[in-house]
C-alpha cells in the first residue's frame, strides 16, 4: 500500500491535504468474490475527513473516476462491480 501512497504523492486526491489512509473504493470485504480488491487499481489515498465521507454511492465514484484517470476505463468496465459504480454514477448517483 506503500506504492499506492507514493503514487498520490502521499496527498488526498480529493481536497490534496497531506494523507495516509488508503482507501478500497469495493470494500475489503468482497476479497472472496472479487480477489482484485487489493490491487492498485482499487485504491486511494485519503485524508481522514475525505476517507469517512466517501463510504457513500457518489464517494465511490469520485474516488474510481480519479482511477479512470490513471488507468484509463476498459479495466473497469469488463470488472463487476467496478462497472456497476460507474453505470450509478453516471445515472446520477
């Protein structure tokens, strides 16, 4: 999770505050469906205040669109639930 934070710039990619926690954008707790979880395309760095306002729908999307950015939409696309989050946000939330 090093990486994912020297990736960031060890900044929260939501408000850019100086930041240490990383964020699963699909929660840990799907690992046994979706063993991708842990890869660096899952995972954000946060700030405190920015990692308890993102468990919500448009959290999830900010923070995966941010992803999107770095590696691009196709991976996301063929992945549940990744696309999943993508097709709500893009309804509206």
């Amino acid at each position: 999770m090093t990486d994912v934070r020297e990736r960031d710039g060890h900044r929260c990619i939501l408000c850019e505050k100086g930041a240490g926690e990383v964020h699963h954008v699909i929660s840990r707790g799907r690992k046994k469906a979706y063993p991708e979880v842990n890869d660096e395309h899952n995972l954000v760095t946060l700030c405190p205040d920015c990692h308890r306002k993102v468990a919500n729908q448009a959290g999830r999307f900010e923070c995966l669109e941010y992803l999107i950015g770095l590696y691009g939409r196709e991976w996301y696309l063929q992945r549940e639930p990744w696309a999943q989050v993508l097709r709500r946000g893009n309804a509206g939330g």
